[in-house]
C-alpha cells in the first residue's frame, strides 16, 4: 500500500512558490500513478561546481528538491563535472569561462559538502548524486553529432539571452550552443521525471524533454523557480557579483548581511528561504520591518547552523546594535607589546593590526565620524586620523559593525 500523500496534498505543497511548470496536468498525472504503485518520482536538479560557495540562490530549488523527498520521492543530484567545463549560458549577456578539470574536481567536493545543509544525500532510496562526467567522459564523435542533430541553429537561437547577444553583437561561441544539449541529456540519462531550475533554466529544462520523446522515455516535468534577488536587492544572487550569502558563512557573518537586505526583498526571502505559512509570513510582515528582518535572518541562521546558533547571534544582534553593549562572543586580536609606545598606539596602526585596513593610508579613511572608531567602556571616539589610542590588554574596539579585544602578547 502506498505511504505516500493524497495527490492533491502533494500538488499543493509541489506548486507553492514555484514559477511555472510544464505541465501541471502531467505533473499530476506522474503523482497519481506513483501513488498507485508506491513508486516514486526521479527528481533531478544540476548544479555546476563553478565556485567554492553555494549561495542561498542555489538553495531555492534545492529546497523545492527537499520537499519532494520529503514526500517521499528521489532526488537525483546532478553534478556538472562536464558540463562547468563549458559553461552554461543561461541569463547571461557574454560567453561564460570553462573551468579546467582540477578545479571542477576540488570544487564539486566542497558544493556536495554544502548541498548537504539542505538536502538528505546519506538515506539510501532518499538521493542519488550523479556527475555528468560519468557519461560524457565516454562520448566520442559519432555520439556528439548524435546529440547536436536534436535541434537546430534557429530554434538555438531564439532563445531570449541568445538573442540579445546576437542584437547586442556580443559574440555567442558554438561551444555554448552544446549546453542545453549536455544538460537535456542528462535527463535522459537518469531518466528524470521532473527537472527543477530557476525560472532562466526554463529552455534547458525543455530540451530535455524533447530528448527524452526521441529516446522513447516519458518527457519530464519541467518545474522553474523564481530568481532569488541578491543582497543589492535588484540582481541575481551571484558569486561574480559578490551579493551573495554563502551557506559556509559564520552565523555572525550570514544573520548580519540579512540584516542588511532592503525591506523590498522580505516577502521574497521569507516565501523562497523559509518554511513559514503564508500566514505566518503575512503576520511578520505587518509588524515592524526591523522585528520581521531578524525574524528571517534568525531562521536562516537556525536552518545552517542551527536553534542554539540562531539564539545566540539574535541575542548578541540586540545587545550589541540596540542596548548599545557588546556582544558576548568578541574576535580578539593579538598584538605584540613591542608595538606599544608609551601605553598606546596611533589609531592608524591599530586598524591596520586588527586586519580592518591593508594599509595606513585604507585605515585613515576608515577614520571619520561615520564609521563610529571608537574604543573602551566609555567608547570613547576617534576621529582625527594623528590620534593615538591606549592600548591594555582586553581592551574592547570598534569600527562600524566590526568589534574585537586586544590580548597583549
């Protein structure tokens, strides 16, 4: 008898916060035939290792993929070993760099060791993680041109960040044409049943199912979902352009920079990051934006490094930013007693010690009345850059948002 949910159930939390699927009605017909036969779906979703962090974008459907596991289904995690060496041009407005084998190797290691934050890669039946790789180390010629003559140079060529290439006069190279391809035949590979992907994969994920009709195996699901806005609030979480959240990040480092997203982004991250009820969401949203910003930035502290992390960055947050007193846990930097002239320091050296600045001329500009310098219980402020600080060991600093305790040595 199957354990799974009613098929409706299932449909209801599959299609929550998703941007589009070809099709629904396919989608419920695959859920109704697994239910009958206690078989489940193939969900697959790829990933390139083109980096060393994955962000919380990544984890948009890879959070979708945790909900099919845990209504019970497959996930199958594709790793790009192939495919990052060509470079996926999806929403991209210029040709995308390769990465050499080596580096393709070292970083998918670490992107495994972070998937695993979201998803169960340990219980058997719950995942399987499949390098393309593994069948396009064995593609020759003859297997190639057996791929390339599934579609055409025009049909290739509509596709919409193609286009504004072509409009732009951007160069688009023939290597990139080969990426929907590789990763439409990595479908037909795993024999996927539903392919997850940002709301820009949408073309890829359709290849794939125009491959799997001409190898005589059912199309898959073709399931996107929205892009989730970086921390400038308008672009694409993105490595390349540094407004990104990395899943590796301290507590500290990862409920601050949340802190920082404009209002305009809680509704978004609250629906893609969380598990919160629509209700729930609704009712943080109509207090005070401050109180639902560390609401949220708790939880993806909680959800990463768990409840105990996520309560005490939230109570150091507080003490520090509004009872104006340090939070308990403060970085300590070492400095030699030799450096100490008289008791003291100039302020420029003291940044410059503490790795807040690389260079004298950095931590002059760090001093101003905006960046709040300032040191001791009484925090007392520094402003003129010729200023010098005394300096005992324990001694409490600050820089903006940055804090840390001098130990003498």
């Amino acid at each position: 008898m199957s354990t799974f949910k009613p098929v409706e159930e299932q449909l209801a939390i599959i299609l929550r916060g998703t941007a589009q699927v070809e099709t629904r009605d396919e989608l419920k017909k695959k859920l109704e035939r697994s239910h009958a036969t206690g078989n489940p779906l193939r969900v697959k979703y790829g990933i390139d290792p083109t980096g060393f962090d994955v962000h919380l974008g990544h984890t948009v459907p890879l959070r979708k993929l945790r909900q099919f596991q845990e209504l019970g289904h497959t996930a199958v995690l594709i790793i790009g070993t192939a495919t990052a060496a060509v470079g996926d041009p999806s929403g991209r407005d210029a040709s995308r760099q390769g990465l050499t084998p080596e580096q393709i190797e070292k970083n998918a290691q670490t992107y495994i060791d972070q998937i695993r934050k979201v998803i169960d890669l340990l219980t058997p039946d719950r995942s399987e993680i499949r390098p393309n790789g593994e069948w396009f180390s064995k593609f020759g010629f003859a297997e190639m041109l057996r791929l390339l003559g599934h579609t055409t140079v025009q049909r290739m060529i509509e596709r919409d960040d193609f286009c504004k290439r072509l409009q732009a006069g951007t160069p688009i190279y023939l290597h990139e044409l080969l990426y929907p391809l590789m990763q439409g035949h990595d479908s037909v590979e795993i024999c996927a049943d539903v392919e997850l992907g940002g709301t820009e994969q949408l073309y890829n994920l359709m290849v794939g199912r125009d491959l799997q009709r001409a190898a005589n195996q059912e199309p898959q699901i073709c399931l996107t979902m929205p892009i989730l806005r970086g921390l400038d609030g308008c672009k694409k979480m993105g490595k390349s352009l540094g407004n990104y959240i990395g899943l590796n990040e301290p507590p500290k480092e990862m409920f601050g920079k949340t802190m920082r997203i404009p209002d305009v982004l809680m509704r978004e991250w609250f629906e893609l990051l969380t598990d919160f009820t629509a209700a729930q969401i609704d009712a943080f949203l109509a207090g005070k934006p401050n109180e639902a910003k560390k609401a949220l930035a708790a939880e993806i502290v909680r959800f990463y490094h768990g409840p105990t992390s996520a309560t005490m960055v939230l109570e150091d947050w507080r003490k520090q930013f509004e009872e104006k007193g340090d939070p308990n846990s403060v970085p300590e930097v070492t400095i030699s007693t030799e450096k100490i002239v008289a008791g003291a320091m100039l302020a420029v050296d003291l940044i410059v010690e503490a790795g807040l600045a690389a260079s004298k001329s950095e931590a002059r500009r760090k001093i101003d009345p905006e960046r709040a310098f300032n040191y001791g219980p009484d925090r007392t402020k520094v402003t003129d850059v010729k200023a010098t600080v005394p300096v005992t060991d324990g001694l409490v600093v600050r820089l903006g948002r940055k804090i840390f305790r001098v130990r003498l040595s």
